[in-house]
C-alpha cells in the first residue's frame, strides 16, 4: 500500500487494472477493484498496512471492464459497501443496450460477462458524490466512463495513461469513440491536480 497523499493510495496487489484507496475520513472507497485473483492478496496488503476492507464504504468504478470491474460484487458482498458506477456502463452490464458496435468491444463482449454488483448508484453525467469527490463523464473509453477528482487527485481509469508531463492517449483501438477519448483527455488535463492516478501506469506527480 503507498500512500501519495494524506487521503490517496495505490494498492499494489489487485490483478488487472490499478487500484487505489481513497480515505476521506467518514467515507472510504476502493476505486476500481480490478480481477477476482487479486481480491485476497489486495486485502491481505489492506491488514499488512492496519488497514481492514471493512472499512469501505463506497466502490467506485471508472467503467465496466473486468479488468477494473469484476471484483466489485464480491467487495460489495462482503462489504455492504455502496457501488458507483456510469449510468450507460450499467445498462451494458445488464444488456439493456448493446456495447459499442467497435471490434474490441464486440470481442470483448462475447468472451467475458461481468457481474454488476449490489447497492448500486448510477452516476449520470458530471456531479458530486460526496463532499470533495467529483465524477467527471469522460465517455471516449465507454459510454458511462467517469474519472474522480478528490483534492488534488485525479482518477483517471482508462481515459489515459501518464507520465510526469501529463496524460497521454490510449491505443486507440480499446477506445470506444477515439475522437470523445481525445476531447476527453484535453479535459482532464486542463483539470488541476498534483497527482494522475491512471488504471494502466503507474501513478504519477505533475511537475
């Protein structure tokens, strides 16, 4: 578990995507959990630091991936916790709508199934979760995409990945709408933060 900020960490053990912890005194949240063979060893790495996953109360996804994704039911199962979400990635999760009609998503669609998890809240567009914590829509990666900003910190999930001058674009491929996903990171890098939290680098602070 490294700590980035009095409230921001990166827990190291989650399998698939990066995943952090963000601890703002009466609300706690795992952001984007990652796959279920991590699910222990993130715990274990939660108790190493004296920490407890019982202390969550809220877990945030930046999107529907299972790679982010598909060990929230689980932490939700085990922790009551409350699950937010993207309001368009939900109805994907639960074939309301179709996922984008692009290659890799399509692909991905027919090889893995994700389970949407309990205690769900829809985020619908820009707002605020809680005191401090904005969602922000970047839907260029999926359609209910959402960074998080808390203070200074900027959750980025696959809208890009980071180095010390800033975001940098995903492969275009992955994205579902590569245009969305550039007008997206030019958003996210205007936003002020000391520190990019990215679901795909390494976490890093702006110069």
């Amino acid at each position: 578990m490294k700590q980035l900020t009095d409230h921001a960490f990166w827990l190291t053990s989650a399998t698939g995507a990066h995943c952090y912890w963000l601890d703002a005194g009466d609300r706690v949240a795992i952001i984007d959990p990652g796959m279920k063979p991590g699910l222990n060893p993130v715990a274990r790495e939660l108790r190493a630091a004296g920490r407890s996953p019982y202390e969550v109360t809220d877990i945030l996804l930046t999107h529907y991936d299972l790679d982010h994704s598909a060990a929230a039911a689980e932490w939700q199962r085990r922790t009551g916790a409350r699950t937010w979400i993207g309001a368009e990635d939900a109805a994907i999760l639960t074939g309301a709508v179709p996922p984008p009609a692009t290659s890799f998503r399509q692909f991905m669609a027919a090889i893995t199934r994700v389970e949407l998890p309990g205690n769900l809240h829809l985020i619908d567009g820009d707002t605020e979760l809680w005191p401090g914590l904005a969602a922000l829509h970047t839907p260029g990666h999926t359609p209910g995409h959402h960074s998080f900003r808390y203070e200074r910190v900027l959750f980025v999930g696959d809208t890009g990945t980071a180095d010390a001058d800033g975001l940098r674009p995903m492969a275009s491929f992955i994205m579902s709408d590569p245009l969305q996903g550039l007008a997206d990171l030019a958003r996210l890098q205007a936003v002020g933060a000391d520190w990019l939290c990215c679901g795909h680098s390494d976490p890093v602070r702006r110069r």
